[in-house]
C-alpha cells in the first residue's frame, strides 16, 4: 500500500463530542472554544498570550503588521528571512510593503547567525526565524544578534507546537510566535493557527484587527444594558483573521496528544536515523540542533541525486516531499537570486521521508530499505 508523506491522526470521537458541544450550543464562531484552546495553549506552552487564528498565514501577517504599525517602520524597511520556508513566511512581509533580505541557512537547514550578521543595515528592522521540522537551529544566537541590533524577532513556528530547548517551549525572546494548525501540521485540525505575543498591547491589538478592526471596549460597561448592547466603535482597516470554535474544539482535543504523538514521531526519526546509519556517504540525515527536542514535523535527508531518488521511491509507492525550494528560485522573489548559496545548493538536495504516527516499524523499515536500494 501506498506510504504518504504526511497523514494526520485525529482522535475522532473525542473531536466530535468536542464539535457537538458547539453545535448543540449554537455556537461555533469566534468564542467559546477558541477562549478554551487560547486558555490551554498558554497553559500548555508557558506563552503568556495566545489569540487563535485561521492560519498561520493571517498571524505571520499581523505579527509584520502590528510590529511595523508600533515601531513606525517605512514602507521599504527591511526584514530579515529565510530562502528555505514555505512562501507564507516571506509573503507576510510584503504584505506590508517591507523588503524581503534574504540570509543564508545553516546545517540545520534554518538561518545562520554568521549570514544574518552580513545581512544586517541601517534599514534592517527585524528577523523572520523559521524551525525548519520542528528544529531550533541556532536560535539562540540569533536573539543574541536581534538584541544587540536592537531588531524585533518573530518566530515561525509553523513546525513547532510541543518542539521544547532545554526542555521549555521555544521562542520566549520573540516579540511574536506564530504556530499553524493547518491540515497536515503536527498538531492538526483543518485550517488555523495560533499567534503569542510578548506584549500586552500587541495582543490586544491583534484581536481587534482579526475582527475587522471593531472594538467593542467603548461600549463594555453599558453592554448588559439593552440599548447600547450592539454597538460597537470601528478603529482601523481591519481583517477577517480570527479562529473558529469548531476549528479550535479539534485543536484542543489534539493539543491533548500532542506531546504523546511527538514522541512517537521522534521514534519514528530515531529508527530512520539508525536505518541510515552506516550509509553517511550517501544518506546524511539533517541534524536536530544540541538542546533541541523537535516535534519532529518533518524528517529530512540529504542526497546527491535527490530528483532520482524522488521518482524510485514513487515507484515503490512511497511519496516523500521537499521542504523546500529555494524561495529566491520564485519569480517575484528572483531579485535575491544566487546570495543565499548554501539555501540554494542544498534546497536542491532534500527530501522529506513519511512522517507521521500511522508509519509503524515495518513500514519505516521498508522506506529505509527502498531509499537505500534506490541510491546504490
Ligand atoms: C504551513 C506553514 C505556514 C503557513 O501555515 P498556514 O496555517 O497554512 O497558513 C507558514 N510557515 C511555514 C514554515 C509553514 O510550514
């Protein structure tokens, strides 16, 4: 049978008694269990604000947003990021009409601090960091880097829901985080996803922004009183970026499992890890960085002939992926094309084996076997 790159698990009844309890409320919109999966996702990862989204997308958006708006950026102030990230990550930023500066990635496939620093002007205003498959990378030095430049931080952190450094949630130091509970992410639901604040007012904003800009403070204190219950005060050009209760009461089913489901993945990379063992000339498995227990989201390797070894693979009925292309290889992005040498060189040697917790041993064994097979 054929093995999928990604397959999600949802706890099926558990997500349906969730989804009934909205349903026979009548309340499925903004509210209710997106309060409780805000609740649980501060508990969960220690964030002392959450505001759930419909994507990840929307929320690296207001992340560019709110941080320009605060911080007064101009139009065509630059923000640092990486080549090898799916496109959301960049489009977020032009979105607000800053400029995409492209820094190189290093052997754990995310930014390197050393390219960062050399990409780093006096128009520089932030860096975008992504953990690529639930790593950190060298994380650590690039807060160093963004504190003594004095540049805002936001972390994709699309990949890392349950990822833990030195055993906390990543990403304290980023003014915002942003995670995706998009369909086939490790934490999934359909679409949403989740964006944590360091700051108070930047939270507070972002959830009158993800609702059309209405405030409804104004009128709070009379709101039990009849009259002026439906009034409310518009403040700005707003959007439609908000979560829904039905989206948030499969979150919060699978939030339960998560630390569970990651740690079969990580058994799953462990057991790739040993399959390869032995064949580092030909199979070298991108490295989890010291300190770092990833999700494991994704499990990468390097291959010289990676193209060749995609279409072998198929022919065994194993689909992998590749995560990812060379951003600057896009047509509206090609204007930073041959700066990021490393990004480019290695984009073109990834793949993504299968990665999800309905993959068993002998399944993996098998993906081992053929991948080695396929190469020699
Ligand atoms: C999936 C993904 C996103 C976008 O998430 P959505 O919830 O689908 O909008 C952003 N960044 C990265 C690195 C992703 O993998």
């Amino acid at each position: 049978m054929a093995i999928q790159l990604f397959v999600p698990t949802f706890h099926v009844e558990e997500c349906l008694s969730e989804i009934r309890e909205c349903l026979e409320k009548g309340w499925t919109g903004l509210g209710f269990k997106t309060v409780e999966f805000e609740k649980a996702w501060c508990e969960y990862t220690g964030l002392p604000h959450a505001h759930f989204l419909n994507s990840a997308t929307v929320g690296l958006h207001l992340a560019v947003k709110i941080l320009k708006q605060t911080y007064g950026w101009q139009d065509g102030d630059e923000v640092i990021s990486t080549p090898l990230t799916f496109v959301s990550t960049n489009h977020a930023i032009m979105y607000e009409n800053l400029h995409v500066t492209f820094a190189d990635v290093d052997k754990y496939l995310c930014l390197d601090p050393e390219d960062v620093l050399q990409k780093i002007n006096s128009k520089t205003r932030a860096i975008v960091f992504v953990g690529i498959g639930g790593n950190t990378g060298q994380w650590e030095k690039i807060v160093e880097i963004a504190q003594a430049h004095n540049l805002k931080l936001i972390l994709d952190a699309a990949h890392m829901a349950g990822t833990r450094l030195h055993g906390e949630t990543p990403g304290k130091e980023a003014d915002a985080i942003v995670y995706s509970f998009q369909a086939v992410k490790n934490l999934p639901t359909a679409d949403s996803g989740m964006i944590c604040f360091r700051e108070a007012e930047h939270d507070a904003l972002a959830r009158k922004l993800c609702w059309l800009g209405i405030n409804k403070d104004t009128y709070a204190r009379t709101a039990g009183k009849g009259a002026y219950k439906w009034k409310y005060d518009v403040e700005s050009v707003g959007f439609k970026y908000h979560g829904n209760s039905i989206m948030a009461a499969i979150g919060l089913v699978e939030l339960r499992y998560l630390d569970q489901m990651n740690a079969y993945r990580r058994q799953l990379a462990a057991w790739y890890d040993a399959g390869f063992k032995g064949y580092e000339d030909i199979i070298r498995p991108i490295p989890v960085a010291p300190g770092c227990e990833s999700s494991r989201h994704l499990y990468i390797i390097e291959v010289d002939k990676r193209d060749e070894l995609l279409m072998a693979l198929n022919d065994y009925e194993i689909y992998p992926g590749v995560h990812y292309g060379d951003n600057t290889e896009y047509r509206m992005y090609s204007y930073a094309q041959g700066l990021c040498s490393n990004a480019h060189y290695i984009s073109k040697r990834i793949i993504s084996l299968p990665m999800h917790t309905k993959i068993d041993y002998i399944k993996l064994k098998n993906i081992v076997k053929s991948t080695i097979s396929s190469i020699y």
